[in-house]
C-alpha cells in the first residue's frame, strides 16, 4: 500500500519491459475504486479511452518511450473510504504508427443514430 492525505499528489510511472526501443506507451484509462473486485459499481475515473476526466491530472514528459509517467491529486474517495485501488490500462503500440491506439488520444465513442 501506498498512503496519501486528500488532495496530496499522486505520481505514477508505468515502465514497459522490452529492449525493442520502436515501442511506446499510451494510458488509455484509469480508474479507481474503493473495491478492489469491482471496479464499476463504485468507481471514479481519472481517464478514461484516453480523456482526462480528473482536471488535477498531468503527464510527464519522458525522453524514454517506453514509459508512461503521470500525476493525479487524491480525491474524494479517501474521506469516506480507508483504503483505494486504482486500475489503470495501458496500450503498447509501434512508435511513429500514427494509425494506432497511442496516437488517437482521447476517444470518445459515438452515438448510433436509431431513425435508420
């Protein structure tokens, strides 16, 4: 576990593990539970499909593509529950394929028009 009081920073780094230097990483969603087994009923997303959803959330630059570096500021959760889990995706892509997840950013899904 790792302990922080409201409103404390929060920095992450995701490191992938590979020696092919033409991969990078891309944090598609990041949610957070005070359920480590459901992370649906209750649950506050930081991003999600690669849209910021928390405005305290940053990403840090890394000279290294191959890791995903970021921040959040500790939220309400942790006033009414003593402990939180955070569940985060990440997407490993070619780097430079401009046609990938990586290079998207955030996606937000359509809706389906039902008149036809």
């Amino acid at each position: 576990p790792y302990y922080i009081d409201l409103n404390q920073n929060l920095y992450l780094q995701a490191y992938l593990h590979s020696s092919d230097p033409n991969l990078t990483m891309f944090v598609d969603t990041c949610v957070a539970s005070p359920d480590p087994q459901d992370f649906n009923t209750l649950a506050y997303y930081i991003i999600k499909n690669g849209c910021v959803r928390d405005s305290s959330y940053v990403t840090y630059y890394s000279p290294y593509s191959h890791f995903a570096r970021f921040k959040f500021n500790a939220f309400e959760f942790i006033s009414r529950h003593s402990l939180v889990y955070l569940q985060c995706e990440l997407v490993v892509c070619r780097f430079g394929d401009i046609s990938s997840r990586c290079y998207q950013g955030c996606v937000s899904r359509s809706k389906r028009d039902t008149s036809s």
